[in-house]
C-alpha cells in the first residue's frame, strides 16, 4: 500500500505556470547481449535508422507519439565523454536553447532556431567541473535571465550530491550566483547514497509558491552497471532562489501501471509545459515521469516515460499513459534499454502539438546515451486531464 502524503495543502484558485531461454537438454543459459550484458533472456529485434527528415509513429509509444526520423539529433562527442543526457529546454524568443550533462563534468548548452527545433549548435558551456549533472532551465522572462538548477556531486563526487543553481543574463550566458538549494536530510534521501537531483521547479499560482519536486537516493542497475535515483519529493519556497522546505515527509509513490514488471525508482518529474497541463483550483495537472523497471521475465531494468495525471494538487500522482514513450529493445536502436530525462515544450510551427527532447541509451553495459525528440499531440494532455 502507498505511504500516506503528510501534507496538507488548502487549495486556492487560479493555475499553476511551467515558466517553464531455455538452452540445451532443457538446461538454463545465461545470453550475453552486444553490450556485454549477461542473464537478458529476451532475444532483440534489429533497428533501423530512418534516412530522411519528417515524424514518423514512434516504437515503444503511445499512438500518436512520433519520432523525428533523424533521431538522435545531439550525439555523444568521444568515447571519453559517451553520454549527452538530462537535456532541459526554453523557448526565448525565436530561438530554443537546450542545456545538456556530459558523462563526467559540465553542462552543455545548445541552440536552434525556433523554426528548425532539431537541429542544435552547441555553444560555450554554461556549469563547468565534475560532478555537475541533471539540469533543468528555469526561465525568469521579468528579469530577462535563466536560472539553472542542477545537481552537483560533493567529493568523492560519486557518493553524494546537494542541489545548486546559478542564474545568467539571457544574450551575455555567464552563470553567476551559485547557491545551495537542496541537501539530502530525510532518510528515505540517503538511501544507497545521500543524493538530491532532478529538479523541476515552476511557479504554483494556486499556492503561491515556487515549487520543486526532485529525485532523491540511488539503487544500482547491475545489468547496465548504473546508477539511478530512486525516490521522489516535494519543496517549497517563497522566493526561485530559496530557501526551499519540504512539503512532504516522505516519498511521493506512482502506481505501477506496468503488467508484469517492479518499479525500481523514479527519475525525475515535470510538469508538461503547457497551460492545459498546469496545475488549477480543482487540483488537477499533467505531468510526465520517468520510471526504472525491473522485467523479472527477462531479467532486465529499463527506463520508460509515463505521462500522470493528478487530482489533489500535485501531492499523488497517477499513470495515465504508462507507456507514453519507451525503449525499444530492438538491438542497434539508440534507445533500446532506457528512456531516461527530459523536457517539453510548445511546437514552435504547430499549436496543436508539442515536443519532447529526452535522452535515452543505446543498450546495457558500455553502452553510450544521446539525445532526440518526439512530438505529441496537445489533444493527449487534455484527454489525460480528463481522465476519470
């Protein structure tokens, strides 16, 4: 049964803004995948890459969730650095800017044309050392700046993290300000290792409050070799900088929704960045989630976004689109294992549809992580917030 939210919250009026196999003489075998991996029992299916540009119906998604046919559109840069991963995106003016982690150090950050939103330059990075990961761009349009909230590893950097934020002028992207935001206090944070990351931070209008919701904790992935958060929380605060009080004592829980697999953890959480999926006075909103599976049929973890639904102002969440957009297990795809961060935004050329940037990784062990894009119907938001 879930843990009971120990919070309460007196809801108010008006919306909430995203400024957002069996082997031989019947003897078990275990497989070793082309990642290296061993006990998968599931063979693949082979993945071919689409050549020409345009949207496509995704693999391993909702009906109506397309691929970009040139996915991925932002690769891995050299064997040393092999992850591009937890990109985070805000329009500004006509020009979409993506900030990016790489494998071991700095935040990345890109720019398209708001015309052209597949097609990235990277620019100079914006958080530069070790450790620093999971970004999410919050846009302050009033002070004409982005505030970047990240998760910073404290040393040995792989055994702990707290949250920071910097904030830059739009236009001149120098990252000044650094403050603390968040650090691992409540037991259920210090589970595995003593880590805060993920976060997602809009304003509540309903509450008057800047809220954040974050991932806390790690369990390891022993098939990949990774390690991924594994619980959810809930801040508050009065101002975007801080400081920020937990609204809930302990994990918010997810139902499953997956027939025949465990949920293992949970990624990060976001609001879909569109008025129709903004928290208002009945309570309800749309938001999606990425969640680590465990398939005990085939003795793999995954990573699958799942677009939620919530009915008491964003303290529970439900599935309501389980496999919104999900790896494909097809060998050679460069999401065939995990789905892992991501963002969303309004189609630039279409008002109908929005986008979603995530990263997502091509296998198990040794496998590298890149990032693409998928778009989706606005239609699928408003029939999630109707959801009975």
């Amino acid at each position: 049964p879930s843990r009971a939210v120990k919070a309460a919250a007196a809801m108010g009026c008006g919306s909430s803004s995203a400024k957002y196999q069996e082997g031989q003489n019947g003897q078990s075998q275990k497989k070793t995948n082309y990642r290296g991996e061993e006990n998968h029992q599931k063979p693949r299916r082979q993945y071919s890459q689409g050549l020409e540009d345009g949207w496509v119906q995704a693999q391993a998604a909702a009906k109506g969730v397309d691929d970009w046919a040139k996915n991925p559109i932002i690769q891995p840069p050299s064997i040393l650095n092999w992850i591009v991963g937890d990109p985070t995106v805000q329009r500004i003016g006509d020009e979409i800017h993506m900030w990016t982690n790489g494998a071991l150090a700095n935040i990345q950050h890109y720019v398209a044309d708001a015309k052209d939103p597949t097609n990235f330059k990277q620019l100079n990075d914006s958080i530069q050392g070790f450790g620093t990961v999971r970004p999410y761009a919050y846009l302050d349009e009033a002070n004409n700046k982005v505030i970047l909230f990240y998760e910073k590893y404290e040393f040995p950097y792989i055994f702990a993290s707290k949250m920071m934020a910097a904030e830059a002028e739009i236009g001149k992207w120098e990252f000044t300000n650094y403050t603390k935001i968040l650090e691992s206090e409540l037991t259920w944070e210090k589970f595995g290792e003593k880590r805060v990351g993920n976060p997602f931070v809009f304003y509540n209008k309903v509450k008057g409050k800047y809220w954040l919701y974050y991932s806390a904790s790690m369990i390891k992935l022993t098939d990949a070799d990774v390690d991924e958060p594994m619980n959810l929380g809930l801040a508050e605060a009065d101002n975007v900088m801080g400081p920020y009080t937990r609204v809930v004592t302990e994990p918010l829980e997810i139902p499953s929704g997956f027939p025949g697999l465990f949920i293992k953890g949970h990624g990060s959480l976001k609001m879909v960045k569109s008025p129709e999926a903004d928290l208002t006075c009945d309570g309800v909103g749309v938001a999606v989630c990425n969640r680590l599976t465990f398939n005990p049929a085939t003795n793999q973890t995954g990573s699958t976004l799942s677009m939620l639904r919530t009915t008491d102002g964003g303290l529970s969440w439900q599935p309501v689109v389980t496999q919104f957009i999900g790896p494909t297990l097809q060998e050679g795809s460069w999401k065939e294992a995990f789905v892992y961060g991501f963002d969303t935004l309004m189609d630039p050329n279409d008002a109908s549809s929005m986008l979603i940037y995530y990263n997502a990784r091509n296998g198990w062990k040794d496998a590298t992580e890149q990032v693409g894009v998928s778009r989706f119907p606005l239609d699928m938001v408003l029939k999630a917030r109707e959801a009975c």
